[in-house]
C-alpha cells in the first residue's frame, strides 16, 4: 500500500510538473508570436526606409546633375560677358590690327 501511496504521489507530481512546463511552454509560444510580430513590422519598416533612400539618392543626383548645368550656364555667360566687354580686339589700341570691314550687300557705298 505504501509503494502504491508513493506512485500515486510520484504521478500526482508529476501532473504538477507537466502543467508547469505547458503553461511554460505557452509563455514561450506568446513571446515567440510577439518576436514574430515585431520581426515583420521591422521588415516593414526597413523596406519603407529602403524605398527611402533610393527616392532620395534620385534626388541627390538630379540636384547634382542642376548644379552642374547651372555652373556650366554661369562659366558660359561669364565667358560671353569676358568676349564682349572685357577681350575687345577692336579696341582703339588694336585699329591697325582691325580687318577692313567688306560690306557685301552694298558694295558702292
């Protein structure tokens, strides 16, 4: 009667530690549920920045791409200003090295 006492205890411990390690078992399925929920919000989150960055780095070059069109305006409109009122061959001090000039459509005059 004893060693029947003695696996009832044993079974009925038994029973308290298998409850335990379910309810264990079912702490550790939420948290693994949450990990997964936070896991696709951050792959969520990391294809939005990725979208981001590409948008951007457009951008970045298309503004490059203005400022050099931009300064190549200005080099162009600095070297007409540089042509026509700086660098003057036909200037008093050149006359003698100044072409005759041909009028084409009037030779007479």
């Amino acid at each position: 009667m004893d060693s029947l006492n003695n696996a009832l205890r044993l079974v009925g411990a038994t029973h308290v530690v298998a409850d335990d390690i379910l309810e264990e078992q079912e702490r550790q399925l939420q948290q693994l549920q949450k990990a997964l929920i936070n896991v696709k919000d951050t792959q969520k989150d990391i294809r939005t920045a990725n979208e981001y960055i590409k948008y951007f780095a457009k951008e970045l070059y298309r503004d490059k791409l203005w400022r050099i069109l931009l300064i190549l305006l200005i080099l162009v409109l600095l070297a007409i200003i540089f042509l026509k009122f700086v660098y003057n061959p036909y200037a008093e001090n050149a006359n003698k090295n100044k072409p005759p000039y041909i009028d084409i459509l009037h030779p007479d005059v």
